[in-house]
C-alpha cells in the first residue's frame, strides 16, 4: 500500500521527536524558520493585545506542533490558562 504525504509527513515528524526530543523547525539551528515562527509570533501578539481582551485571558491552542509556540504565548501574556 502506497504510503500517504501525510504518514510520510507524520514519520518525519515522530523521527525528530525521538531524535531531537522537538520539531527540527522548532530548533534555533534553522534560520529561516526561526525567523519566520518569530515574526508569526509576534504578529499573533500583537493581533491578541490590540483587542484589548478582558482579564483573565483563557487560550485554546488546536495545533500539531510541538508547543515552542504556546509556551511562548503562555510567557508573553500571563494567561489564566491554555488548553
């Protein structure tokens, strides 16, 4: 049975966990990905601050990445809590 993109994608990905215990793209080895997730964060910060949200601020993360990204947004803006 031929294998899908995203089971080839799927065993990349678990390859780095064990290997790396992370994503690669995650890593500060890469520059162009650090620097564009960078950029990406920044923009998501300021899009939440711009809101001016009520306090406690709660946060639903439905992603498939590795979390780099979460617990920056859990640093950056104190929230009460992240799922």
């Amino acid at each position: 049975m031929k294998k899908t993109i995203k089971e080839k994608n799927i065993k990349v990905y678990n390859e780095d966990i064990k290997k790396l215990g992370r994503y690669e793209y995650t890593g500060l080895d890469m520059y162009s990905a650090v620097t564009a997730g960078k950029k990406q964060s920044e923009e998501i910060l300021k899009s939440i601050r711009s809101q001016k949200l009520k306090k406690p601020l709660l946060i639903l993360d439905v992603g498939s990445g590795d979390g780099t990204y979460t617990f920056e947004l859990l640093e950056k803006l104190n929230p009460k809590k992240i799922i």
